[in-house]
C-alpha cells in the first residue's frame, strides 16, 4: 500500500533548482527514502525525466560498497552526468559515503545537477546536520504520519483509527503491520535497538540505565512543565540517584538532537517575552512514547494534546507554550498575581492562533475554564478550544471558535474557518 506524503513531496518540488544539496532528516523508519527514492522519483518520471537522467545509489547495499570511497564515487557520479540536461542524484543513507560534504557540495555546484540525500546515522540524526554543508545544505525535516496521512492507509473510521493512532503512532512501518502483538515487538526493537543505540553512541553515553529512566519520566509526565533541577529531584527521591541537573541537561539535550523528543518554551503574551525555564517535552511519535513506558499510563488527555503539537510542527508552525500573567483576589481579597496557561501559541509567517486543548467539554463550567486565559489576551489573533465532542466547528459568543479533534486533524484548512 502507497502511502501518500504529499505535504513532503511539495517541499521537495519546491525546492527543485536551487543549487544546494537538499537534505532529508528524521527519525529512523519515518519514511525519509520512501519519500526520495519512490514518492519524488515517481514525480520526476511522470514529469518527463528521462530514467537515465534520475541517478540513484543506496550506499548500504553490499553490491554498492565501493562507492563508499570519495575516489571511486566521484568519477562515477561525473560519468553519469551525459549532457547539459538536469540530472538528479538521489543518494540514500549517504553518511556512509566518506567525506560526503565536500563530494556532494562539488557535485551541486555544478549546473545541470539537482542533489538529494537521506541519511540516518548519529550525523543525520541531528540538528546540527544543516551546517556540515557550509551554507550549501536545504534541509526537509520529515515526521512520522500524521493523522490524516495515517487515514490514508486505514481502513476504517476516523473514530477507530484515532484509537490506533493514539495507541501505535504513526511509524509507517508499524501502521502498515496489522497484527497488534507485532505492531508492539517493532516499537520495542525500534526504540531499543535503533534510536537509543544511535543516541548512546552519538553521544558515546554509558549509562544507559538513566538514559532509559529519563526517558521514561517524560513519557509519563509529557505536556507537562519540568526542567532539570525538577527531573534532578525525581531521579533522587524515586531512584535514590546522585544523577546531577547538568547531566540531564546533556541526556535532554542528545534525546532533543535525535529528533525523538521536542521541546517547547514558554512565552509571555503580555509582556512578548519568553521564559527559559521550565519547558514542556513532547515525543515526536506516540507509539514510541508509549512503548517506553509498556503502553501504561495511556492518558488520552495528554496525548491529545502531544499529537496537537506535532501536528502543529508537521504544518510548520513554530509553537509555544503561552503564559497570561492576570491580577486576583484571594479568599482573603488579598491582591496576588496568577500565570493563566494558554496550550499552545502558534506563529507562522504573519498568522498566529491560540489553542487550548481539552479533552472533553462535558459542561459550561468546564468551557469557562478552558476559555478564561484565552479571554486575558488582548490581540485580535484567532483563538480555539480543541476537543473531542464537539459536533461541528462554531464560534462561542466571546468569538472563540471550537473545534473537534478530528476536524482539526483531517481538514487543515478548518482553523482559517
């Protein structure tokens, strides 16, 4: 089964011609070379590229390893070029292609060369990645599915496929598998033999038993504001270890590297500043998250809210987590001063949305909660509660328009509503 990562290909086909060497990253198994050597070459034939003119190397396959020498790939890759017609080099898992920066900066330089690459080593397992190219890079970060990219392949409603979602993630190679024990067993091998083995060794890490405990406290507290010091405590009164703050700030900062958690700051509407500490950390993919903690603690509320985030990252919006400082008075009618916290603030280009996510709204004094720090915001950008049982989007009297999860997942255009 074909499934179609539509949102990717256009950024390729964007991207076609402008003289830099376009860099696909992300996890292991999100799709990267299903996405170049299938989705865009497709594109490319049906756009009347000769299959001569469409070059492509795997450079893990036994047959291919000689090409992993500078020396004997360069000549190669130059005898192919056979006219002044553009040709495009699609080169798969190229980190195993030594000096690859300097082979492939060469081969982009030249003007009638289109290059794309994946890569899924410690290198191209980070972000960091971009600048191994000297200004010469263009980087397409992939997800895992979406949603609505995971609607596409199954076979069922959006009510039973959300369940799936929710449990199993979005792994095309996990969605694609239809037996559940199975869609477990590959979670776990993925998370344990691929994506912790690249981050210890990447890191050259050697604990990994406070790696895999650190990675199972944010797994059970996502959405939830934490920094190293607080982690520090955790770690001392559940686990009785003398880890140190800065040492999970590294750990935090190698699971951030490796694409497998993000994180989001918190931003002073009023005062349009932002607050350093503490953040939140949400997983890139839910089946990983809940494979890390033996799929207990399946709070739908909490990774509602992840797949919200990460929806939101997949469409490119840059998000925040929002604070609305407000003035009160306590039972006493003591003056105090209280941070109302807005989900989520989005920006992208000249648009901005505020979205709260509530699971359920089962009553109006659960709306008024939800919409009281959306009420504190003074601007005229647009404002949402997203929420599972809501029949149809509408806008309450205060001008904040609810949505249904689903809408919100399978329409993208629904938030301009």
């Amino acid at each position: 089964m074909e499934i179609k990562r539509d949102l990717y290909l256009d950024r390729l086909i964007q991207r076609k011609h402008n003289g830099l060497v376009k860099i696909i990253t992300g996890i292991r198994r999100c799709g990267k070379s299903y996405l170049l050597r299938k989705l865009f070459k497709d594109h490319l034939l049906t756009q009347g590229v000769p299959s001569d003119h469409i070059i492509e190397m795997a450079f893990d396959i036994f047959e291919n390893e000689k090409y992993q020498d500078p020396n004997v790939f360069n000549p190669w890759a130059n005898s192919r070029i056979v006219d002044d017609k553009m040709h495009y080099f699609l080169l798969d898992e190229v980190q195993l292609l030594k000096k690859f920066e300097f082979v492939l900066n060469g081969l982009a330089y030249k003007p009638n060369t289109d290059v794309y690459v994946t890569g899924s080593n410690a290198k191209f397992l980070s972000k960091d990645i971009i600048t191994e190219f000297g200004g010469r890079g263009d980087e397409i970060h992939i997800y895992p599915l979406s949603f609505r990219e995971f609607m596409s392949a199954y076979d069922g409603s959006p009510y039973d496929g959300w369940k799936e979602y929710i449990l199993y993630g979005g792994l095309p190679t996990v969605v694609l598998e239809k037996n559940s024990e199975q869609k477990v067993n590959i979670l776990n091998h993925l998370l344990k033999e691929t994506y912790l083995s690249d981050i210890l060794k990447r890191n050259k890490l050697k604990n990994i038993g406070e790696m895999e405990e650190l990675m199972s406290i944010l797994a059970s507290s996502i959405g939830s504001l934490t920094n190293p010091n607080k982690l520090q405590k955790t770690f001392k009164s559940v686990k009785h270890s003398r880890i140190t703050s800065s040492t999970i700030t590294k750990y935090l900062n190698c699971l951030e590297d490796s694409f497998l958690i993000e994180s989001a700051k918190r931003y002073d509407i009023k005062g349009k500043n932002y607050i350093e500490t503490p953040l939140k950390y949400y997983y890139t993919d839910l089946g990983l998250r809940n494979a890390q903690i033996n799929f207990r603690q399946l709070e739908v509320p909490h990774s509602m809210e992840n797949i919200i985030y990460n929806t939101l990252k997949i469409r490119q919006f840059n998000v925040d987590v929002g604070i609305v400082p407000v003035n009160q008075r306590n039972e006493k009618n003591i003056p105090i001063r209280k941070q109302l916290e807005v989900d989520f603030v989005c920006n992208k280009a000249s648009k901005r949305y505020y979205i709260q996510s509530a699971y359920l709204l089962p009553d109006e004094e659960k709306t008024e909660k939800e919409a009281r720090s959306l009420r504190q915001i003074s601007d005229f950008f647009k404002k949402f509660i997203i929420t599972t049982d809501s029949p149809a989007p509408h806008y309450n009297e205060e001008g904040i328009l609810i949505l249904n999860i689903y809408d919100f997942l399978l329409k993208p255009e629904i938030i301009d509503f």
